[in-house]
C-alpha cells in the first residue's frame, strides 16, 4: 500500500514539473510583426533606430491603450521616427544612436538610461531568460498562481479519490 502512495505522489510530482514546465514557456512566436518587435524592444530599453518609418508607423498604431496612457512610448517612437524621416537612424545601428550630438531628444534618452543599468541581480537576469519581459508574455504571478491553484486541485481530487476507495467495501476473504 505504501509503494502504491509514493508511485501516486511520485506521479504526481512529474506531472506538476510537467505542468509548470509547458506554462512557464514563454509564448513568443518567432514570426513576430514588426511593430511587435518595436513594443518589445522599447519595453526591454533598446534603441528604436534599426526599424524603418513603416515599422515605426505601425508600432504607433498598435500601442496597446495601457502603455499609451501610462508611458512615453509614444513619444519614443515617434522621436524614432522623426529620426528615421530625418536620415540619422540608419548609421548607428547598435550604439543606441549616440553618434550624432543634435539628434537627442528626450524621448531617446529613455531607453538609455535603462541600457546602463550597473550589473544586473540573479533574479532579474533569470526573469529576462525566461522571456516574460515582452508585451506578449505571461505574468510571473500568474504562472506562480495557476501552479499553485493546480497544485491544489489535484490534491484536492487526490484525497477525494483516497477516501473513496477507504470506503469501498472489502471483498471477504475467505
């Protein structure tokens, strides 16, 4: 009976691994829109200058409504993209467009503050390579709750089923 109860918690050990392992995936599809990837790298502090206008255009038009009121995203992308028509986003490609000393405006200096943030800590490190800090992933606090809320239904259905089988009768033994 005992072999029985540590294969069944055993069992069901795995299969919440299983379970936190299939929901802590990020859900980024690799096919992602242009104006995605501009969502993505603003709310991860990248600088906006290797989109062209169109992808700039489009990102101004699909910013979700929460980071339009609640953020410069739109004055970021749109100093980007006033960049871009201007002709100095395409020469400095990854030095965050510093090259030029009359192109900061602003909302530039945003995603670099955020850049030269001194050595990150374990824990924010970790986050980032679980890949929820894109606009399309799903919060920690949800992972951790759905995890925490399956935990307890299968534990739930677990002493359900224990107390059912306890009070089946026995066959007589002859």
């Amino acid at each position: 009976m005992r072999i029985r109860l540590a294969v069944i918690a055993v069992a069901l050990v795995a299969l919440l691994a299983g379970l936190a392992g299939v929901t802590a995936a990020p859900a980024q599809a690799k096919g992602k829109a242009c104006w995605e990837r501009v969502i993505d790298d603003w709310l991860n502090g990248r600088p906006l200058d290797k989109y062209s206008s169109k992808c700039l255009q489009a990102a101004m038009k699909n910013v979700p409504e929460d980071l339009r009121d609640y953020s410069d995203i739109t004055d970021v992308i749109s100093a980007a993209l006033q960049d871009q028509l201007r002709g100095g986003g395409a020469n400095g490609g990854s030095s965050g467009g510093s090259s030029s000393g009359s192109g900061n405006e602003s909302g530039d200096e945003t995603p670099r503050k955020l850049q030269n943030v001194p050595d990150r800590s374990y824990y924010r490190r970790a986050i980032d390579n679980l890949g929820t800090t894109s606009a399309d992933s799903l919060p920690i606090p949800l992972l951790v709750l759905a995890g925490l809320g399956t935990a307890l239904l299968l534990t739930a259905g677990g002493l359900a089923a224990r107390k059912r089988i306890k009070a089946r009768p026995r066959p007589p033994t002859s």
